[in-house]
C-alpha cells in the first residue's frame, strides 16, 4: 500500500461507505461496514480450514498438558501457525485498517475462557492508535453452554481508558493495578454505556475480528465438561509504535514499548514513529531476545 493512514478506515469519523468502500474489493465491503458499525466481523475461511482447525485443536491439546490453554503455540505447531497467517484474514484487515496487518501472538484454549469483560486497547496498542485487532477462530462449533464470548457491538467507539483515568495514580502500574482497579472500572464504563451485549456462535473454520477497544469476555460455562476450542490470534499493523497501556503512564508519556514478534518471518517488528525506527529500551530487546530463543521453532 503506497500511503499509511493515521486512522484506520473503519474507524474514521469522517468514513463515508459510499466514497470510502469504493476502493475496496467487492467481497471485503461488507466485512469493513461491520467493523465500521458494531467493531466486529464474521469471516469465513474456506472448505479447507475445518481439517486445518481440527490439526490445530490436536496440536493444542497435545501443548496443553492438562491446562485449559497455551500461549504462542505457533511455534510449535505448523496448523496453529497456518491459521494466524490465513491470507483471508490478512486481506480482510489490510482493507479494514489501510495498513498490512501481522500476526504477534497466539493463544489456543480448550474450554471457554470465563474472562472478565475488557478490550485489548490496554494491553496492547499503538501510535497511531488503535492499530491493533484481535482474531477468534472456532476451532469447533460454538455450542450454547459451553461459555461463548460474548461482546458489545459498537463500544469500539467508546473513549480508550488509560491507567490513570481510571484512578490509577502511578508512574508505573502493573498488572495487580490493572485486576483491582482498571476491570471493576471498565465494567461499570460498560455498563453505563447503554450498549447491549451479544453472544458469539459461530461454526468451525470461520473467524471473528475484533477491534482493539470492543468490549468482550467469556459468559460462564454452564454446561459441565463442554469444549469451547479455539484460537485466538492478535494482529498488529506495519510502521506504528508498539506499546503496553496497562504497564504505562500515557499522560506523561512514558510508554512500555514492545518489540512484537512477527510469525510469518519468525523474528520481531522494530517499533516506528513517521516511518524512521523508534528508540526502544535495552530490557525491551532483551525481552524480545529471550521470546525468540526461549524454544525451537518447528520447520
């Protein structure tokens, strides 16, 4: 793509359907209309991708060793890798976002997640914003019961919370900071936002995209010993400044940037302000450093 946006498309006050989605494939429309009204989209993925998710689920379960879900399983796992670099995928958000997307991270869970309501934009974002999204792939049908995500269509649109405007008064919140404070706030922004919640039930091998700040979580799980298999893929998008919100003070500008894995090439993104390399701390390479080396890819 010849020129950056600062905003994606979808998420542009100014977006017109009939001038913006003009220049967007024909069968990608309504896909970027979703997005732009609700701040989800369904994609379905091909007559291939069911034998491609059961290979993924097996390759999971295998990682798994008991627990109820394993984090960057890509690198174990040629079908779990396959799936986050889906070329429909990858097309769908390229005309959503106006930039080239690339998967960071996986996360692959055997039963529903029961997670508190929340959105992504804290614990990842970007400069410019909100060039981040989430991908949720059934990896078998979704079934009532089994806790679905459930999430509220259009809070995309609702302000990005930091640490701080929610009462968090420290130059360097954590994680406890975030469970105490940031997700009992979130769920009251929420809940006096007057949106309605919807839950999620799609079909093996198809995906939903969600935007960085749609609030979502997992219902609780109300059949015993049900299944909720899936993969969970985050996206970011080329050139931007990578950083944690939630280990942030965004106010007085000290940002934890992060050097975001690439799964396609295997190494990492460098964070970038206006097209030249963003300065980045030592411990933040050193991180990196470790997260590429912690264990073999497969080939």
């Amino acid at each position: 793509m010849s020129s950056r946006p600062e905003v994606p498309l979808f998420e542009d006050p100014a977006f017109d359907p009939a001038r913006d989605l003009a220049g967007v494939a024909p069968d990608l429309r309504g896909f970027v209309r979703d997005m732009q009204e609700t701040g989800g989209a369904v994609l379905d993925l091909g007559a291939e991708a069911g034998a491609l998710c059961d290979r993924a689920a097996a390759d999971a379960e295998r990682l798994m060793r008991g627990a109820s879900r394993v984090q960057d399983a890509w690198r174990r796992s040629r079908a779990i890798r396959r799936l986050a670099l889906d070329p429909t995928i990858r097309r769908a958000l390229a005309a959503a976002y106006g930039r080239r997307p690339f998967a960071f991270q996986t996360l692959n869970f055997q039963q529903g997640s029961e997670q508190p309501l929340h959105s992504d934009v804290i614990h990842f974002s970007s400069l410019p914003a909100r060039f981040m999204c989430g991908v949720w792939i059934a990896l078998e049908d979704v079934q009532p019961g089994a806790g679905p995500l459930v999430y509220y269509p259009g809070s995309h649109r609702l302000p990005l919370l930091t640490m701080r405007e929610v009462g968090v008064n420290s130059d360097a919140p954590g994680p406890e900071d975030y469970e105490r404070v940031f997700v009992p706030r979130f769920a009251t922004v929420i809940a006096g936002s007057g949106l309605k919640p919807s839950e999620l039930f799609i079909r093996k091998g198809q995906a939903f995209v969600w935007a960085a700040n749609l609030a979502h979580g997992g219902t609780p799980i109300t059949t015993p010993g049900s299944t909720r298999k899936s993969l969970v893929a985050h996206y970011y998008f080329e050139d931007c400044l990578y950083f944690t919100p939630m280990t942030s003070d965004v106010e007085a500008g000290r940002l934890s940037v992060r050097l975001p894995p690439d799964v396609r090439t295997r190494g990492w993104r460098w964070p970038r302000i206006a097209g030249r390399r963003a300065p980045v701390r030592p411990r933040a390479v050193l991180t990196a450093l470790r997260e590429m080396t912690r264990e073999p890819f497969v080939s």
